[in-house]
C-alpha cells in the first residue's frame, strides 16, 4: 500500500499542489525527510513562479505525475543543518534551484555540469535517491542536499534573488559558454519576460551592448529606461529589422512559442550564434543558406551547474543584478498562473510564502 | 553594345559551358583578360566535378547566369606571371578554388576570411572588378590574381589533389573552427560522397575515431577498408541509431538533400557540435529540445579563407590525404553529370582537362 504523503517522511510539511492536468493548485499537506547528515533544512520564505511551473502543472510536457508541488526558485533561512555540512549554519540566508540531486561521479558531474548528469533529480516532479517524489517550493520547508544549496549573499532582497536560482542561471550560463559576455560585443535578447530581462541585466553587467528584440513595441521604454537596454527591435517591423541585420555577435532567444529563426540569423553578424534558452515544443525551420555562408550557429543551453549557480548569484551581488518581481500572497497562485499564460507580469511572480502560506488546520 | 564573351577580353580562350537550366553542358569559346601585374596566368590540367556546378548549372539556387562555365577544383601550371607576383613563377603547379577576389579591406578579408566577405568573387558565375562576368575551370585556362592562387605540394598529384580545392578545404575549415581535432574523440561523417570521404580521410589524420553515418549499407566495405573509417552506421536502421546515441563528440554532416536533423543530433554526447554543409534548397526540421538539454549546437560552414586552403593543402600533403577520383574526359561530363545527380560516383568525378579539352 503506498504511504499516504502527509507520513511518508518524518517531518510535516504544507504546500499548494496541482492534483490533475487542470493545473488548478490548492492546499496540500505532506512531509519531507529527515534532515541528513548532508542536508540542510530551511524555511522557505519567497518562492518563484518560473514558466516551467506552468508547464508542468499542465502536463504539457507529458511526464508529470500529480500531486505535483512546483517550485525552483526557492529562498529562506537555514533552520537545520546535518551533522556533515560544512558550508552552511542555521540562520543562513540560502537557495535551491532546478535540481536536488546529480549522481555526482560522471564525467558531467565531476565538470559541474550537474544539470546535465543523466541521473539529474529535478527539485519537483521527480523521484529522489529514496524512490520518494521531490516536492519543489510552493511549500513552507525544504530539505536539500547541501551541494544543491546556493547561499544568497546579505546585499541581495531574498524576494528579488528567487528568480535568478532559475532564470538568472538559465540566462547567465550560455552568455559565459559562447563567450557572449566581452565588453563591446553586441548581444540581442529575443522576448522580454522572467528570462528575458534578467539576460538584459547581466549582458549590460558585463560590458555588452544589448539591444531588445520583441514582438510588442510598448515594452521599449522599460526595455531601455528601466532595465538598461541600448536599443529596441521591433521584429515584426521589417525596416527595423532590415537596418539590423548583420549587427550581432549573439542572440539569446527566449521564446518558448513557436517562432521564425530566419529574421534572427540575419540579424547576425557572421560567425554569430543564436543561443535557445526557451524551448518550443515542435521543431523550428533552420534555413541552411544563411547559416552557412555567414559560418553562423544555432545552440541550445539549460540552467546551470551548481558551481556556476553559486558563481552568477555572486556575480549578481556584486552588480546589484535582481529580478523584477510582483510578489503576491500564496491565494493568488491560480490567478497569477493564468496571467502568466498571457505574459501579464513585470517580470517574474514571486510567492510571499513566509508571510501567506499558512497550515489549514 | 554589350561584347560577346569570345571578344570581351584579349585571350581566346576554350571551355565548356551550360547555356540553359536543363544544365546540358557543350563546347563554349570566350575569352580572358590580360594578366595584370599581380595577376598569374594558368594552364588548366585538371578540374574537379563539384556537386555544386551541378546545382549552379541547373540553377537549382536561383542564381545562375548563363553562360556558365563551372569549374573550382582547378589544378594547372603557371604560364605567365605579372611583375608584383613574387610567390609563383612559371612552371609552378598551381591551384585555384572556390573564389578569385574579394574586397580586401573588410574584417573578414582582413582577418584571412575571404570567403565570408560580402564583396567575394567567386570562380565561376559572379563578376570581376571589371565588372565582366568570372568563368570557372572547365577550360584550357585561367587568369587569376595571385592572392587566390595556391601552391601545390610537390607530393600532392595534381588530379586526385584537385577535389581538395573545394571538398577538401570545406570540411578541414570547420573541423578546425569548431574544434573537432581533439585526438581520441569521435566524429560522425555524415554522407559519404565527395565531402564525406574527405572527411574521413582528415578526421583520421587528426587521430580521431570517425564514424560514417549513411543510408547505403552497400558504402560499409569501403569506408572501413579503403577509407579507414572505424565504423558505419545505417541511419535508417533505428536499431543502429538508439545504440549510437550520445556517443559522438561531433558531426560533420555532408547531405546536400533535404534530410531530418533529429537523429543526427541524438547521435551527439553533451556539447556535441553538428556542423552542416550541405546546401538543400529547402529549411531544414530543427528540434530545439534536445539542443537545450544537452548543449548542443548546428553550425554552418563555407569553404575555408586563402590562408587556411593552403594550410589543408600542406596538411593533406604530409598526411598523404588526396581524393578517390574518377578521371573523365571533357566530353564525358554531361553523363558524369547525371551520374552525380545519383551520386554514382567514388568518390569525386576529374575532368583530364589538360588532355581532353580539344577544340
């Protein structure tokens, strides 16, 4: 007989869990492990809502198992820690992002690439070490491996440093990679949502210039007055895109949607590379001519390994770098999933989980 | 008045030359212009057939300017050369690929990437600094500046050298570019034509285990014996292919049809890199999961700069790499022609223009 949730582990703990591919939440009671030797337990104060949360909660990737609790930017403070963990002490301000576990001894694990370890534990949706699902944020407690744990530093708002656990990585990770991030380069940043404008600020942060390229005109004042961006790109406006063309030495699109890489190849100089950092479900049309005559790339990139996490975490201290965020009590989940459906947020939701979720009695 | 290609400039000059979009290639005199002071005047002895001329006589890409003498694997000997030519001198072997001129003064051009600038001039079916139309190898001779002229490697024959010119320098760039030299890691030859057997014979050399990835099980016999080739994949064997997934390290992907990417891309470990070379006159399918998963890339490549043609020369030379020919006479091309359209040919067809080409 499977063990009802609330018992299968030691430690209680509440959340909001999606029950069906509806992907309506609502309170949900279940447990979480004892702390180990290696874990640390902390109470979760602000939670991300990342665009994958949604994905999941609707099935619409094919591989969710319900109850499903999301949530993969987590923070809050060091409660417990186990009896092994050198790095961290109770009172510690800290994170958990996309992953929970790795195998830790293959040859990605042992190059930090732990997001792409084909053992890699995903923070929610996932089965752990103990065969037991992993339950993500939108909860009140975590227990996590310290080598998933990133610490957050003191100058960094917890509530505005949630989202880069996920998209702060997802978007820092391949301006590194593809050597996107050298002052006096030109970067395009294609959608300007929860991954696009974080990608704006580190790319400025690192001497590039960006420009934004969007389907909506009216995010141009925010896009330049707000969050730094040089320019803004209209792509369905053909003059636009026309003066643009051969300008970039990168883009990094993230467009989940399905979308034309024509128009962005041109905006390419030669040698450039398009970077996918969003994932639309059906293949997309390469046209090859462009592609080869300008020797120019199409790539993909996923998060971040743990090293690199903690590394653009630190990055973002030093340079102020945070998300901007709407924080919303936990009853406003539902309503916020359906605003995220039509991109209605600037930028990012944020669960105040600390001051609004509470245990239904 | 326009003047007719035999009286536009000083030198007769004797070729074949396709006239139409049925592609049929005949015997076409024109001329060539005076060699200039940095010019290097050639005797043609040698052109491979490249699948390009193929779809340049065809018009297959919508750009082809009739008259069109194909014509960019050339090898010859240098018969004149003007006063600034201080690298050759006459009775030289010599060759010229893919492109005569370029701009000189862009950051590709400045950077020994001729092939990227904007402004490039290419062997056949573009149009000089003068203006006049470029005509390619199918012909007794060539005037070309010496800056696109390369040496020939004393132990490189002249015929099964030539393909090197253009299939050879179009899979060396991108080996190189892309860091698929690393020995001991594993490359994917996809196709196994003019391109792909080349790059088995480079990838060897860079001591990396290759792989030839084709749809022919019949091609199994010579890749592994003739070519050196450590294994053969059958990609419509979906067996073969789940075996082989995320074993590759790179793909050097030689199909010029219309053809699915997915499987190719499944073939790649974490960071793998899929360079494609093929020109098919279609988009291809990219799935952008599996790229995001594993951080993989598909990148394009076209021929190679001045420079680096030379250096794959003098490589291919010292690792005795030259091309599995057929040598044909001028007047076997049409039929040579329609051979390559069912890519029935090992691997690269060479015209003996030196001793076929007759008026």
């Amino acid at each position: 007989m499977v063990m009802p949730t609330e018992q299968e582990h030691p430690q209680k703990a509440f959340g909001w869990a999606a029950r069906d591919s509806s992907g309506v939440l609502s309170p949900f009671n279940f447990s979480r492990r004892e702390t180990g030797e290696k874990d640390v337990t902390f109470k979760v104060l602000y939670c991300g809502i990342c665009h994958s949360d949604l994905h999941m909660v609707k099935n619409e990737w094919g591989f969710s198992t319900y109850p499903l609790v999301p949530g993969h930017e987590i923070v809050g403070e060091v409660t417990q820690v186990g009896s092994n963990v050198q790095k961290y002490k109770v009172g510690d301000r800290v994170g958990v992002g996309c992953m929970v576990g790795a195998c830790r001894s293959c040859g990605s694990c042992t190059d930090h690439l732990e997001n792409y370890c084909p053992k890699q534990i995903l923070t929610y949706g996932a089965k752990y070490y103990d065969g037991t699902t992993t339950y993500g944020g939108y909860s009140n407690i975590m227990v996590a491996d310290e080598h998933f744990i990133v610490r957050i530093p003191d100058n960094l708002p917890l509530d505005a440093a949630a989202p880069l656990l996920c998209a702060g990585i997802t978007t820092y990770s391949p301006l590194r990679y593809f050597g996107l991030d050298k002052p006096g380069m030109h970067v395009g940043v294609v959608g300007l949502g929860g991954l696009g404008h974080v990608a704006v600020k580190f790319a400025k942060a690192m001497g590039v210039k960006v420009t934004v390229i969007s389907t909506s005109p009216n995010k141009e004042e925010e896009a330049v007055k707000h969050l730094g961006a040089d320019s803004f790109l209209v792509s369905r406006d053909q003059d636009q895109m026309q003066a643009a063309i051969g300008t970039m030495d990168g883009i990094i699109d993230t467009v989940s949607a399905q979308h034309p890489l024509l128009p962005l190849i041109g905006l390419l100089k030669s040698h450039g590379k398009l970077v996918m950092v969003g994932a639309p479900e059906k293949p997309l049309e390469l046209p090859v001519f462009p592609l080869l005559t300008g020797r120019k790339m199409v790539a993909g990139s996923g998060i971040g390994g743990m090293k690199e996490t903690q590394e653009m975490i630190d990055f973002a201290a030093k340079h102020n770098i945070t998300a901007d965020i709407e924080v919303i009590p936990i009853d406003y989940l539902n309503t916020a999933m359906e605003r995220l459906v039509k991109a209605d947020v600037r930028y990012r939701f944020v669960i105040d989980i600390g001051n609004t979720l509470k245990a239904s009695s | 008045m326009a003047k007719s290609p035999e009286e536009e400039h000083p030198h007769k000059v004797f070729g074949w030359a396709a006239t139409d979009s049925s592609g049929s290639l005949s015997p076409f005199h024109f001329s060539r212009r005076e060699n200039a002071d940095d010019d290097v005047t050639i005797k043609v002895l040698y052109c491979g057939v490249c699948h390009s001329d193929l779809h340049s006589v065809k018009n297959d890409w919508g750009i082809t300017n009739y008259p069109i003498v194909p014509g960019h694997e050339i090898v010859g000997v240098v018969t004149k050369t003007g006063k600034n030519v201080t690298k050759f001198k006459e009775g030289d072997r010599v060759g010229v690929g893919v492109i005569v001129g370029s701009c000189n003064t862009c950051d590709s051009c400045q950077q020994d990437l001729e092939n990227y600038c904007p402004k490039v001039i290419f062997t056949y079916n573009s149009h000089y600094h003068d203006k006049t139309k470029t005509y390619g190898g199918y012909s007794d001779m060539i005037v070309v500046d010496h800056h696109y002229v390369l040496r020939f490697p004393d132990n490189l024959p002249s015929d099964s050298g030539a393909p090197l010119l253009c299939a050879g320098i179009t899979v060396y760039s991108p080996m190189k570019y892309y860091g698929m030299t690393e020995p001991g890691k594993h490359l994917g030859v996809a196709g196994l034509g003019g391109l792909g057997h080349i790059a088995v014979k480079i990838g060897k050399a860079f001591g990396l285990k290759v792989t030839v990835i084709s749809t022919s099980p019949a091609k199994e016999d010579e890749a592994i014996n003739r070519l050196g080739a450590d294994s053969f994949l059958v990609s419509t064997d979906p067996a073969q292919l789940k075996a082989a997934m995320g074993t590759m390290d790179y793909i050097i992907d030689t199909v010029s049809a219309v053809h699915a990417l997915a499987p190719l891309i499944g073939l790649l470990k974490l960071n793998g890199k899929l360079v494609t070379l093929g020109l098919p006159n279609k988009p291809l399918e990219l799935p952008i999961f599996p790229l995001v998963l594993g951080r993989k890339l598909v990148g394009g490549s076209d021929f190679g700069g001045i420079k680096e043609t030379q250096e794959m020369l003098d490589f291919c030379a010292k690792h005795n790499i030259t091309s599995e020919i057929e040598l044909i006479k001028m007047d076997y091309i049409n039929t040579a022609m329609e051979r390559l359209a069912k890519a029935d040919v090992r691997y690269r067809f060479v015209i003996d223009v030196g001793n076929s080409l007759t008026r």
